[in-house]
C-alpha cells in the first residue's frame, strides 16, 4: 500500500509541476530583428538614440521580455537586404522590423520595379522563415525631425527615432501577443 501511496504522490507532484515547467519554457526571450539600411543602423544618432533601442526599452517598459536585434549597414538596398534575411531571420524569431532599402535603390537609379519585387521578396521571405514582417519604411518621418547629410540626403534626428519606434510599437505589441 505504502508503494501506491507514493506513486501516487509522485504523479500528482509530476502533473502539479508540468504546467510550471511549460510556462518557463514559453517565458523565453522574444527575438526581433530590426532589418534595414543606415536608419535602421542609427546612422548620425548613438546607436542608444535608434529607434531599435528605443523600441526595445518601450517594449521592456510595458513588460515584454525582448531583444532587438540590428542587421543594418548604411546605404543598403532592397538587394543587399535581401540578402540578409536568410542568415538574420534565424528560427525563433518572431517579428522583423525592416526597410527594405527602396530610398537608397532610387537614389542610384534602380528601377522602382526591381525594388519593388526584391522588397515584395523581403516581406514573402521573412514569412516563409516563421516570423511577422513590420514594414518600417511606410512610416514617414516628418521634415522637422530629420538631419540633412549632404552626402547621405536626410536621416531620422533623435526625436525622429522616437517618433518611429511609437509608431512601430501597436505593431509590434499586436504581432508578439501577450506578455509573458
């Protein structure tokens, strides 16, 4: 009888536990990628004053446990990002944040039909790897809260960087779900 008794026990201490073990399993860090070229990459800001660091201490702030992770180089197009999805957008990842490049293609004379296929790519490919494409490019930034670079032509200011993690936040808060 003793011996019932404790298989007993263990069982109801096995299933009492399982639920708990199955929530620290789904409690794991959730992985953003922020895909895109030089706003993406913080260009003329601190990388702190991005709008991917800004996102990611929004996101902590309402108690999401999450990493945003950057894959930016300054002056990319929708080629060069392309590229990219496949070794960034790596298994468990569940949202990504991208501009595709489509500014930088114009300003070097790509056709707008080429970008528009390799960002249409973009977006087809981070859904065929499991995660929630966020078109960031679709967010203008209003001209007072731009910089001029000469060079460059105009980057988000610090405040522009807000501006597009705000904006990005809904998005993002509804493609992730719940908090932990």
């Amino acid at each position: 009888m003793n011996c019932h008794i404790g298989r007993a026990m263990m069982f109801a201490v096995v299933f009492s536990i399982a639920p708990c073990v199955s929530e620290a399993v789904k409690a794991e860090t959730i992985r953003i990628v922020a895909l895109g070229a030089s706003n993406t990459n913080s260009y003329g800001v601190s990388p702190g004053e991005g709008w991917p660091a800004k996102l990611e201490r929004m996101l902590r702030a309402k108690g999401f446990d999450v990493r945003v992770v950057v894959s930016a180089n300054n002056g990319d197009g929708t080629a060069a990002i392309l590229g990219r999805v496949d070794s960034v957008v790596t298994p468990g990842t569940r949202v990504v944040v991208y501009d595709s490049g489509e500014r930088n293609d114009i300003r070097r004379g790509v056709p707008a039909g080429v970008a528009r296929a390799n960002a249409a790519q973009i977006q087809a490919r981070i859904r065929a790897r499991g995660a929630v494409p966020i078109a960031a490019n679709s967010l203008a930034v209003p001209p007072h809260l731009l910089q001029e670079d000469k060079s460059r032509g105009p980057h988000a200011n610090p405040q522009g960087h807000s501006h597009v993690a705000s904006r990005l936040l809904p998005q993002v808060v509804a493609a992730i779900g719940k908090k932990k």
